[in-house]
C-alpha cells in the first residue's frame, strides 16, 4: 500500500467516490489529490486534497475531501492520505495546516487542534460557514503545525497489510429456488434440449 498524487486518469474515480460520499467538490481540480493505492492490485482506496487559497490577506492550506472506500476503513489508509497531504502543505511553504471538518475526533489523534471560527483565516471561515450549510452541519475548523504531525504507530502498522475487506464475503449464494423456480422442470428460452 502507498500513497501517490493523482493523475488525470483520476479524475472520473475521484468524482464518483466524492460524490458517492458527499464530499466537498468545491473548485475540483484531480492535480489536488493524492490517492492511496494497493501494490499488488493497483486498487485505489483513498484520497484526499490539498487546497492552497491565495486570498489577498495571505495563502492559507486546507486538507480536504478525504475518504476512504468502505472496503478499505480501520486499516490506516485515511491516516496515510492525512500524512501525506501535510508532508506536500509543508513542502508548499506552509507552517500551518487547516481542515474544515465534522469528523474532528479523527484529526486530533494526529495532533489537529480546534481553532474557534474568528481565529481561522477570512478564506477559511467563509469556507467553513458554505460547509456547515451544504454538507457538513458539524464542521468546525482544525489546525496542526506542518512539524507536530504525529502517526500513530498503530496505524502505521495496519497500513502495511492492509487489505480490501470483501464485502459479500457473508451474503449468501442465491438458488433458483429461492426465487421460486423448480430447476427440474423449467425451460428456459434458449434450452437446447441438452
């Protein structure tokens, strides 16, 4: 499992999974994101995006629209995208990095701190307020200096082996029977009398 930044043959799978997710799609450019990706299958798991705002009061980093496919949760995948999406803030210049999010018990385990509303950048709060009113009622903002980010070690080593989970691994197998069909006497359009 690694993560690597988003290509432009991306960019119909990032639409569909953020859609499906209802995850902030403001201003969607796909060179954003970065992708977890499995080694062996080449299956993307999940992503996230690094948005630079350049408002006329200074140049602010958000991390947004994070998701992980249901298939690929509780291994650790979210918290290498969040890894490496302020390794890039930090290579952008930033000290900082800002999230606007709902999920913040998730973020403070990396080390992300509340911020009150009037304290984020005048981009951010407008940003925040649009978030609160279209897809995230309980979004508040975060904040962590690029330097404390801190991966928990379990998570670490969930990322290592992490695997997708089948998903109809325990819905049973289907029958003619079950549909009301005796497979002894029934014909079929195409039978060939064989």
């Amino acid at each position: 499992m690694y993560v690597r930044d988003a290509k432009n043959r991306d960019e119909a799978w990032l639409l569909d999974h953020i859609e499906e997710m209802g995850l902030d799609d403001a201003a969607f450019r796909s060179r954003d994101y970065v992708i977890a990706v499995d080694e062996e299958t080449d299956e993307r798991a999940g992503f996230g995006r690094i948005r630079i705002h350049k408002p006329d009061d200074g140049d602010c980093c958000e991390l947004t629209g994070i998701g992980v496919l249901e298939a690929w949760r509780g291994q650790g995948v979210g918290a290498h995208v969040v890894e490496r999406l302020v390794e890039k803030a930090g290579d952008e210049g930033f000290e900082t990095a800002y999230s606007l999010t709902g999920e913040h018990g998730y973020l403070a385990q990396f080390g992300f701190e509340a911020v009150e509303t009037d304290a984020l950048p005048e981009k951010l709060r407008e940003r925040l307020e649009r978030k609160r009113e279209t897809i995230d009622p309980d979004a508040v903002g975060m904040a962590i200096a690029v330097s404390d980010f801190e991966m928990p070690r379990r998570l670490r080593e969930r990322f290592k082996t992490a695997m997708a989970v089948d998903e109809g691994a325990d819905e049973p197998v289907e029958s003619p029977e079950d549909f009301g069909i005796d497979p002894e006497s029934a014909t079929y359009k195409y039978d060939t009398g064989r």
